[in-house]
C-alpha cells in the first residue's frame, strides 16, 4: 500500500531544482527579516515564524529528494 501511494505521488508530482531554489532563498531572506524584529507576544508573528520555518524545510526536503532521484 506504501509503495502504491508513493508511486502515484511520484506520477502527479514533477519538482524543479530552480523553483525549490527560489522558494529557499525568499523563504530564508523572510525568516532573516522577521527575527531581526522578535515580538513572540504578537500571534500573528509566530504565525509568520512557522510558516517560513515550514517552507524552509520543505525547500530543503524538495531539493534533498530530487538530487537523490537524479543519482
């Protein structure tokens, strides 16, 4: 079942290197920006926190997953 899932997960799924790249760099520069300001007691900054957090490794899983698939 795992690998069925995984194999039609592959089949819809086609990164790019460059959009994965891209999506790093914003994602890192954002995170830089909000930390250079910290304010924990406001909810909406520790939301933008966990989502940079979030996309910065996905970014970073994406781009792992894709070189492995190359080699």
């Amino acid at each position: 079942m795992d690998r069925t899932v995984r194999n039609s997960l592959e089949d819809w799924y086609n990164p790019n290197i460059q959009s994965a790249v891209i999506l790093l760099l914003g994602s890192s520069f954002s995170l830089f920006l909000f930390l250079n300001s910290p304010d924990f007691t406001n909810p909406y900054y520790v939301f933008g926190i966990a989502v940079m957090g979030f996309t910065i490794v996905f970014a970073v899983v994406l781009l792992i997953s894709v070189l492995l698939k190359r080699r």
